[in-house]
C-alpha cells in the first residue's frame, strides 16, 4: 500500500437533481473526497494486497472485503482467508473462508446480513459455484455443481456476479463462460434464464455485474459490449446506459448508482440510476468492486493493481433536501 497519511482530494459537483426532482438550481454543492491512503491494516504476516475483488459494508457498519488470497486466485493457498472484515477505523476484526474458492469474483449482502459470492473459476471438485454464506461464514446454500462448467440449469460457467431481490428471487450473472443471467428462486429452485452472445437487447458480452434500484429494475454491467442494460425481473428489457464498463456497481437506497469502471472511464462514475445522469466521478481508482457506506464514503477493491481504497465524503448535500424515493424493503 502507499504510504499512511497521505491523502488525495477530488472534487466532485453534484447536481441535487440526482437525488430529489424538486430541488432548486441553487442548492447545487460540491461534494468532495479525500483519498484515505493505508486506511486498512493487512493481516499479521502479509505485506501487500492481492486482487481485491468486492466490497461491501455490512448492518453493523463494517467493510466485508472479498478477494483472492493475497495474489491472483487462491490455488495453493488453502491457509489463506478470502474475507476480511474492517471496522469503520480499518481495523482487522474477522477474517474467514479459507480452502473454499478458486477465483474469487461476485459479492453481495441480502437484506439479512447473508453474504453470497461466486466462484469463477474450477478446479479438484471447487468452483463454478454460488455459495450463502450466514453473517458467521456458515454456508447455507449451494447453486451450481462444483469444479463443473456448463450451461444447464444446474451449471454455471465463468458466474460473475450475484443480486438478490426483494422477495428472495436470486439472480446470477454467468458471465466469464456463458454470456445469461440466469434467475433461482429463493430456495435455489431454477426459473428461467436469458440472454445469449451479441450486441442486441438482452444480449451480451461478458454481463459481469449486478445491482438492483429501488425500483426492482435489475441493472446488468455488459462489460464487453460497453453498457449497462437494465430490466425487469423476468427479463424483459427496459432500457440502456452506453459507453460504461461495469465491473461492479452499487445503487443506494435514493437510486444514485456507483460504477466500477478500470477500464474505458477509469475511475468510478457516479449518476443517477433513474436517467443515468452522471454527477460525479472519482478518478484515483481503477476498481472492479465499489460500495458506499451510510455517511457516503466510498470503496474501492482493485484487482490490477492489487489494493484497497477508501475516499472519505467531506462534504454533502443540504441536509433539507427532500428525498426523492423512500428506503427499499
């Protein structure tokens, strides 16, 4: 990691428009990031990060960071926890989930505190897999058959990215080897899938991120293809956001979406998940994960160059700003 103390600044300006309709021209404010360089304290005997793949906070206000060992994947590395877990100081509190991945890629929370991932990756019986796990790492649910790719209804090959709705449908992104998302039911029950390889509605090119707004409108980050597509829940196609490579997004509860884009913006982008509406953008960033905790500082979990961020909100919004949308269920 660089060095502690340092911090970089980036100024954003923020339109109110983003979270309220009925906000005036004059209650445009900037918001401002400072970069928290070595916020969060490696484990005891590692001395850099690996690829850092996902984050997300959990109810109790923590950081649940998802990546590969401490290197590239976690072959070999059977000894080596694929969670860790950060109090709001960056202290290390937990860690966990050795021996049990491949190649780590896609992390979620339910409404409940379950954490569920995706394996990308098969190798000796591991992999290609979604697993839920409960708040205390026990595993409650398997989909997929493990260390086997396929494209049935009982396989995944290449699964990159997982979001659960509302009323417990669990959707997958299958997007390293086939090119669908694929929908469960809550019990992990096969319902339907869609998608196939192209540049049209509903298809794809590599969908490797998944995020639901307030709304129920499932966004897909079709990678490849340079969009996100977004649509019901029993996939039909809604609409489209061009010229964005998602590798991870979050959407808050007042529908502002945070994209994880390495690659052709570099940085994350920031907007309004309503009309895609850009308001911001952080540029010290080259994430495939991003996540937002409630008093709107953001992470970053990066996978080329192996690190992870945390840039500090500094200042907000008028605070009598009305909310355009309530808090989902």
């Amino acid at each position: 990691m660089s060095n502690p103390g340092r911090a970089g600044l980036i100024i954003l300006s923020l339109s109110m428009a983003a979270i309220s309709i009925s906000c005036s021209e004059d209650q445009i404010q900037e918001v401002s990031y400072s970069l928290v360089e070595g916020w969060a304290e490696l484990p005891e005997g590692i001395e850099t990060w690996g690829q850092t793949i996902g984050v997300e906070i959990d109810t109790g206000g923590n950081l649940l960071v998802f990546q590969r060992c401490f290197a590239s994947n976690c072959i070999g590395r059977d000894e080596v926890p694929a969670f860790l877990k950060y109090n709001s100081d960056g202290k290390l509190i937990d860690s966990w989930g050795e021996g049990m991945f491949v190649w780590p890629h896609g992390f979620f929370l339910d409404s409940d505190g379950n954490i569920w991932t995706t394996d990308a990756r098969g190798r000796e019986g591991k992999g290609q897999q979604v697993l839920k796990f409960s708040p205390n790492g026990r595993v409650l649910m398997a989909l997929g058959t493990p260390g086997v790719a396929g494209d049935g209804p009982n396989t995944l090959s290449g699964p990159t990215d997982i979001a659960v709705a509302p009323n417990g449908d669990i959707f997958v992104a299958d997007g390293h080897g086939n090119n669908r998302i694929v929908k469960y039911s809550s019990d992990g029950e096969f319902l339907l899938q869609w998608g196939q390889e192209g540049t049209g509605p509903g298809e794809f090119n590599e969908p490797h991120c998944l995020a639901f707004d307030s709304r129920g409108r499932l966004f897909v980050g079709d990678r490849v293809n340079q969009r996100i597509q977004v649509f019901d829940q029993d996939g039909r196609y809604l609409a489209e956001w061009p010229n964005i490579m998602a590798s991870g997004m979050h959407i808050t509860q007042d529908d502002v979406v945070y994209v994880a884009d390495y690659q052709l913006r570099e940085g994350i982008v920031i907007a309004n998940a309503s009309d895609f509406s850009e308001v911001g953008f952080i540029s010290e960033a080259l994430p495939e994960g991003v996540t937002v905790d409630v008093e709107g500082n953001v992470y970053a979990g990066e996978v080329l160059p192996r690190n992870l961020k945390k840039f500090a909100k500094t200042l907000g919004p008028p605070t009598t700003a009305p909310q355009e949308r309530g808090s989902n269920d």
